[in-house]
C-alpha cells in the first residue's frame, strides 16, 4: 500500500483529485473565517428543501451549501439554480407510497450562487448559467492541495 505523499506534487492539484466531502468542510471552514459572506436573517428558520421536515442542525449549514456549490460549479461549468437544485433535492417519504424526488430550496441556492459572485469565484457565463472564473479556480485548487497535502499548510 503506497504511502501519503508529504513533500509538494510534481503537478498542480485540482478539486477532483481531492475527495469531495473533506474538501467542502475545508472550504466552508475557509469561507466561515474570511467572514465576507452575507448570511440571510432567515438561515435559522428555512428548510433545505420542501421534502424536509425541520431546518438543518448544523448551524454552519449555509457555509457548507456554498462550498458545495461552489464545487459543483467548478465540476459543472455552466450549471444553472435548476439544476443544482435537482442535484441537492432529495427524496419525499409518503408513508407506504413510493419515493419522489423533490428538488431543493432555489432560494437558499441562488443567494448562494450570488453570495460567490460578489467574491469573485464565479461568473455568469454567455448562454446562461454560471462557470468558475480564474480567481476562483486558482483559490479552489489552492484549497484543494492544502487538503490533500496538510505538511505544505503547516510549512506556508
């Protein structure tokens, strides 16, 4: 079993190299302490989706939804707040009938979509959606190699 590479790569490091949860804690961490997102007054009250019975737990959780969306953006160039809220929707329990799916809050996304726009990590692309831009490129591939490589942050 090879080991864990401590030293720098021989390569630049991008968000797919990095497994995905451990990479949105890290940027939710990272947004959480830069304190430029404007958090709306409702995020103790509103419902990820209208599948769900309560409000998330978690009280970081619109910190974690950013990050997450801000991956996916990068993953999915040109995605729009439909799709992304197939993707974060869930399934709705109806007793003994079958599961439907139903999509997430597009309200908590587009704030989120538009919270990452004013930090310059994502743009609005010709034909509609939105896409990473340079910046927001180089400060997610930036996140990704401290996750994947923490000895380098520790050294930085």
């Amino acid at each position: 079993m090879p080991k864990a590479q401590k030293t720098k790569p021989s390569r630049g490091v991008v968000v797919k190299d990095v497994d995905a949860n451990r990479f949105i804690r890290t940027y939710a961490a990272y947004l959480k302490k830069a304190g430029k997102l404007e958090i709306p007054a409702y995020v103790d009250v509103v419902k990820l989706s209208s599948a769900n019975e309560l409000a998330p737990l978690n009280p970081d959780w619109f910190y974690i939804r950013t990050a997450a969306i801000a991956r996916r953006v990068y993953l999915y160039p040109g995605v729009g707040v439909g799709m992304l809220a197939r993707q974060f929707g869930t399934g709705i329990r109806r007793g003994s009938r079958p599961v439907r799916h139903q999509p997430a809050n597009k309200g908590n996304i587009r704030h989120s979509l538009q919270q990452l726009e004013k930090l310059n990590i994502i743009e609005h692309t010709p034909d509609g959606g939105r896409r990473i831009t340079k910046e927001g490129q180089r400060d997610l591939d930036r996140i990704a190699q401290q996750v994947l490589f923490p000895a380098l942050k520790k050294r930085d």
